[in-house]
C-alpha cells in the first residue's frame, strides 16, 4: 500500500516531538507533506522553532514546516510551560535550527494542500489545539469533503481532564476551534487521555531508547525524563505519557489500539466545565456519532514500534 499523506498539526511540546520522529522515521507507511505550527504548550515563535529543531534532529531537513495560528480562535492563549519547560522541548541540549520557516501561512498551506490533492488522500493529524484545523474550514468549507480523515490527539472522557478538573489541555485552549472540527462531518479518530495515560514510559522503556546509542535515542529519553516530573507528581503515574505519539502509531498499527464509534460534543459555554469532550460512550442520547473515541492501546506493542523505528533516525 502507498504511504498515507499527513500533514502533521503541533505544537512541539516533547511527546509532540516524539510523534514527529516517528512519522519521520516511517517514509513506507507515512508521507510527512508538511508540519503546520500552532500556538500552545509554549508560544508559536517557540513551537515553529521546535519542529525545526525535531526535523533537524531527524536528519529530515527537506520537511516543509509552516508557522500558523498564534492564538485560539476567540480567547487569550493558554500555554503549559509548566509541563513543558521554558522552550517547550526542555530536557535535551539540541542545537538552534538552521532551516528556514516556509513563507506560507500554515492554513494557506492546508487548505492548498488539500484542493490541490486528488479527494480523500490527505489526512490531518493535529497533536495541538485546534485552531490553525478550525481556521482552514472557516476559511474554505470545500475542504472538509476532501478530507481523508482527521486523528487528533484531544479530550479525555474516564479520565476527566488534565488542565481543569474536566478539560483536557489542547481542547481546553481552543474549545470554539474544537467545535468547529468535531462539527465538521469529517471522519474523526480521537487519542483522548484515556488510552495516552496508558502509553507511559517506564523505565525499562526510557532505557531502550537510551540504548539506541544514537542522537535521536539519547534525545528521546531526555525529553521524557523531563517531561515525566509533572504526571509523577500529579497522578503518581510510572512515567511520560506519550500522548501525541498515539496519533502516529495509530496511523501505522491501527491494530495497536481500540474504541466506540460516538457522539463527542465540546463544552463552549460553561466556565466550569469548558472545553471538556462530552463523549456519549454508553450511547444513552440519539446524537449522531462522529467519532471514534479510542480507549486501549496494547502499550507494550506501541513502544515496540516506536523504538524500532527510532533506531531508523
Ligand atoms: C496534550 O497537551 C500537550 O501538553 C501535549 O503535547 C499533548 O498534545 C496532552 O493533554
Ligand atoms: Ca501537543
């Protein structure tokens, strides 16, 4: 089968990092057609650098990187250096990135992207919050019928939230923009908390990365003995989760994950529970589904993969 066509939709952020490398790392299963910026874990001047910085340390200096949306569609930025670090890629000593920014604004490109592709070849996979996705289909409605499908990481529904009691944080920076995409009637496949929380990087797995013995293995396990700090404390969890990295796998083993075909809504309105992925998962209400709301991973198999396919970079 021909590698399927993804434009890469982030806010790097490390696990977003890690997601990157292993599409990179996989040219027969995915073709990388460009990596679009959104502002989020840190500001986008920050995320625009960082994907430079991962395509670099990829040896992939050929990938086409777009800065887009600076800022939610209607509300101030929401940032996560608190998880993140200060650059939003803290852990690893990597070198400032050489290869220039495209011109092009991110949703420009998106959106020509996918009126110059044949129908239904290109899907987006966004790992940030949802506002350069929102924009192209404000801007050009046409596209959603060309859209082969969208896998996003986003939401949360056993798990609740992660920066609110109820929001998960890409949803919760641009719950307007979420909206707007999970209203779009393009096929969705979602990586909410759920299944990420069970992507953890134990220790056994950080040292497999290490043992890569290469710059992108050693960088890998920097950036998730930084990254790890914050869900320790807070859920006394056994490591990272790789939340982003479920979006790419799942495009190369889809067998490696499970779920429901549901009803997901956003909260925009409530201050108490906005931005929270009102997922009908028992199938109580007679909202159409329009999603699929993934809940397992078969863990061990996922970083199998992933470190198999670092060792490639
Ligand atoms: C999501 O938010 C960011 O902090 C991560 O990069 C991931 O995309 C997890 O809630
Ligand atoms: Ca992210």
């Amino acid at each position: 089968m021909a590698p399927r066509k993804i434009i890469i939709d982030t806010d790097p952020g490390q696990d977003d990092a890690v997601a990157i490398l292993l599409a990179l790392a996989s040219p027969e299963d995915i073709e990388v057609l460009g990596i679009t910026c959104v502002a989020g874990n840190v500001p986008l001047e920050l995320t625009a650098r960082n994907a430079r910085i991962v395509c670099e340390l990829a040896g992939k200096t050929d990938i086409k990187v777009f800065a887009g949306c600076d800022a939610p569609l209607e509300r101030p930025l929401v940032t996560a250096e608190h998880v993140h670090g200060k650059t939003g890629l803290d852990g690893p000593t990597l070198p400032e990135p050489r290869m220039p920014l495209a011109e092009e604004h991110a949703v420009a490109f998106i959106v020509e992207t996918l009126r110059d592709a044949a129908p239904g070849t290109v899907t987006l996979c966004p790992l940030g919050p949802l506002t350069n996705i929102a924009r192209a289909l404000q801007k050009a409605p046409d596209i959603a019928d060309r859209i082969a499908g969208i896998v996003l990481m986003g939401g949360a529904y056993f798990e609740v939230g992660n920066i609110t009691p109820t929001a998960e944080f890409n949803i919760y920076v641009d719950p307007e923009a979420a909206a707007i995409v999970f209203g779009s009637g393009v096929p969705i496949t979602v990586m909410p908390l759920d299944v990420t929380h069970k992507a953890l990087v134990t220790k056994a797995r950080n040292d497999a990365f290490r043992a890569l013995g290469t710059p992108v293995g050693a960088a890998v396990a920097e950036m998730t003995d930084f990254f790890e700090r914050f869900d320790k404390e807070k859920y006394g969890s056994n490591g990272a989760p790789l939340h982003d990295p479920c979006v790419t796998a799942y495009l190369i083993r889809p067998d490696l994950f499970s779920g429901r075909h549901v009803n997901v809504e956003i909260e925009t309105g409530s201050d108490l529970t906005l931005g929270m992925t009102v997922a009908d998962w028992w199938g109580v209400t007679d909202r159409a589904p329009n999603a699929t709301f993934i809940g397992e991973i078969d863990a061990d198999g996922f970083f199998a993969l992933l470190t198999e396919r670092l060792a490639r970079l």
